[in-house]
C-alpha cells in the first residue's frame, strides 16, 4: 500500500496514515512529555507525563486532520472530488482530484486550511481566557489547562506557518491563485509560486545551518529538513507544470508518425494476407486502403478472422475496411491531452490523424506521445525505452500522463 494504512473515512474521504507518522508520533511524544515533566505538571507522576505526551501529539494530528478537512469541504463545495487524506511526518496532505477551474475557487480551496488552523486558535484561546490559571488548579486541571494552551499554540504556529507564500505550502496556493488572477495565467502563478518555495526553502536550509555553526547544537537540524523539504517539493511543482503546459502546447502534427501503409482497396483479402501479412512480419501493425486517389477507410486485422476463408479470394479491402468517418480520430491541431483522453477512452494501441481534408495525415501511439514530450521538456528516456511502450501499448510508471491530464483543467 506505498507504506501508508487506511484507519477509516469522514465524509466518505479515506483517511491514511504514512509509515513516517509512527516516528514523528514518537518523536513528539518524547518531547512532550519531556517538557511536561520539566514543568513539574505532573510531580513524580512519570506516566502521567508519557500520557499526556501521546494525547498532545494526537491532537496536533487532529489539528493537521482539521486543516486538511478545511481544503477537504471547500473543494466538494465546488464539485472536485478529494481522493483522500494522509497524515505523515511533516503534517498532512488532501489529494484533491483536481485543480479548481478559476482562480477565485482555487484561492479559497487553499485559504481554508489555515482558516480552520486559526479559528481553532482563536476558540481555545477564547476558552483559555474563562478558565482559571493552571497554578491554582490540582495536577489533572492544571495539566489540562495546559494542553489546551498547547493545542491553541500548535494552531496558531500551523496556520501562520502555512501562510509562507512558496509552494508546496498553503500560502504558496494562494499566491500562486493571486498571481493567476493578476496575470490570467494559472501557470505563470505556478512559476511565481514555486520560485517563491525555493527561495524560502533555501533560505530555511541556510538558516538551520547558521544555527547549527552558531550554536553547535543540532536543534537546527529540524530547520534545515522543512527548508529542503519545501526546496524539493517547490521543484517538483514546477517540473509538474511544465509537464502539464507541455501537454497543452504539443499538438499532433507534432506528435504523430507516418508508420502506416496505404493499401489498393481493390485488392482481395488473399493477396493482402499473403503480400502483406506473411511477408512484413508484422513489422507494419496499421493499413488503411485507398483507390481513384482516396482513402476508403482502416483496415482492422482482426476483421478478417471473422470471415469465412472461402471468402477470402473473392472479397476485397474495400467490403471490410472502417471508413475514416467511423474510427476513432484527431485533427492535426488536436493537443496532446486530448489525444491522452481519447486513447484511454478508446483503449486501443493507437489513433488516427485527419487532415483538414479528411485524409490520414498520421497516427500516434503512447511510445509517441512520450517521445514528443521527452524532447520538448528534454527528459532522458532512451529510444529502448520508447519502443517497448509503443509494443506493450502502456505508459512508464513514472510518466502516469493519463493521472496527470486529469489535474489540467482545459
């Protein structure tokens, strides 16, 4: 299950929790409890202190949980599907199926997280300011008391932290939605916005390092990780959307090959089994037939297993083929992620390309729609690599483009 656990639904959203959740739930806990213990909350209660630990650390992936509910609700509201919620090491994530179709939605989609985070802050610090100071409180009261302040903390910390503005982080979204706005171009406000994660994330590296010579303690360390966390993921948004704009500027004649063969339609079955199909060894998978200067339609092979061998000598092409008007097919200014969806929703190996005067101009298959994007954003995939996507007729399971077209509102 790619290391993560599901532990139930809300709202009908799958719940998970990643592997690296277990260590930083340790993690946590440990120094919770720790400070619990150095507040002398708990007198010589050490378990007391262990408990109270692992119920503070619950609760800030309650708060993390609540944060990602935010986004979570406000892009149902807007009719995109949330695939699930993950909680791992560095908070959480809601996968949202896709990207909101105006910048006003995909800002408010990105606001709500830290919304949630420090309205939380501002009830319990609310509630905080009716309830009594802990030093005059017996050890269960006061140690409650703190918690909540804990909690109300931990809130106002992970709402206003989130509103860094550098992806991946949720300030970065809206960033990334005002630039869009500002420019009408969702991926100049990817750019910006990424850009923006990268300074930020070398700037927290930088600054964990200083910390780090300066003090010659490792506390640091924890600064460096978020600052190279942010760093990776700001990249990886930006080679996403390049990936993405891509998809959007490639056409088919930019994409497509000539690997087919024109036929005479007037040939019968038997000497095109025996001129073709015995003799090229498959090397040729597509054939379309033409006569009087027109192409009459596509050949499909698999037609002729369906047909009566004693017919084979006195029917020709022209009786089986598909006319061009009745196969599945792309003009030549067609964009590749509307090639990607029809040949999904085909699920054949390849599909045609029609000129403005409605003859084949080409094909396309995957290994061709991979080639084309390998070069335009320079991604080094061998041709060995091609050709067995172009024989197995399947995309590389680390070019998922079929998920990624999804994400790209068109």
């Amino acid at each position: 299950m790619d290391g993560k656990w599901q532990i139930g639904s809300l709202l009908a959203i799958p719940l998970y929790i990643d592997s690296s959740w277990f260590f930083i739930l340790g993690l946590v806990t440990l120094v919770n409890s720790q400070e619990i213990t150095q507040l002398n909350l708990v007198g010589n209660l050490w378990w007391l202190a262990w408990i109270a630990g692992l119920m503070l650390a619950l609760l800030l992936f309650i708060s993390v949980l609540l944060h990602e509910l935010g986004h979570s609700l406000v892009a149902l509201a807007q009719g995109i599907n949330v695939n699930s919620i993950t909680l791992f090491m560095f908070g959480g994530v809601a996968a949202i199926e896709k990207e909101s179709e105006n910048p006003i939605g995909a800002f408010w989609v990105a606001i709500a997280g830290p919304l949630v985070s420090l309205g939380l802050s501002v009830l319990l610090f609310t509630l905080l300011y009716t309830l009594p100071s802990r030093e005059n409180l017996d050890t269960v009261r006061g140690l409650s008391v703190y918690m909540i302040e804990d909690i109300a903390r931990i809130n106002l910390v992970l709402g206003i932290f989130n509103l860094i503005p550098g992806l991946p982080l949720d300030g970065g979204q809206v960033l990334k939605a005002i630039v869009w706005k500002l420019k009408g171009d969702r991926f100049t406000g990817v750019r910006w916005a990424a850009a923006s994660g990268q300074l930020i994330g070398w700037l927290g590296i930088s600054l964990g390092l200083f910390l780090i010579l300066l003090t010659g303690s490792l506390s640091g360390l924890w600064i460096v990780f978020i600052g190279w966390f942010v760093r990776r993921n700001a990249e990886n948004y930006q080679r996403i959307t390049q990936l993405q704009e891509s998809l959007l500027t490639i056409t088919a004649i930019d994409v497509m090959t000539r690997e087919f063969r024109v036929i005479n339609a007037h040939l019968t079955i038997t000497q095109f089994a025996q001129d073709y199909l015995l003799t090229e060894l498959h090397d040729v998978m597509v054939y379309f037939a033409a006569s009087e200067g027109r192409y009459r339609g596509l050949i499909v092979i698999e037609d002729l297993q369906s047909i009566e061998r004693s017919q084979w000598d006195t029917m020709t092409l022209w009786d089986i083929v598909h006319p061009l008007n009745t196969i599945p097919s792309v003009t030549e200014k067609t964009s590749v992620v509307t090639i990607i969806e029809k040949l999904e929703a085909i699920n054949e190996r390849y599909i045609t390309v029609l000129s403005p005067a409605g003859a084949v101009a080409g094909i396309i298959d995957r290994g061709d729609i991979v080639k084309a994007i390998a070069t335009y954003n320079q991604l080094p995939i061998p041709e060995t690599e091609i050709k067995r996507i172009k024989e197995e007729g399947t995309y590389p399971s680390y070019l998922q483009l079929p998920a990624i077209v999804k994400t790209i509102d068109t």
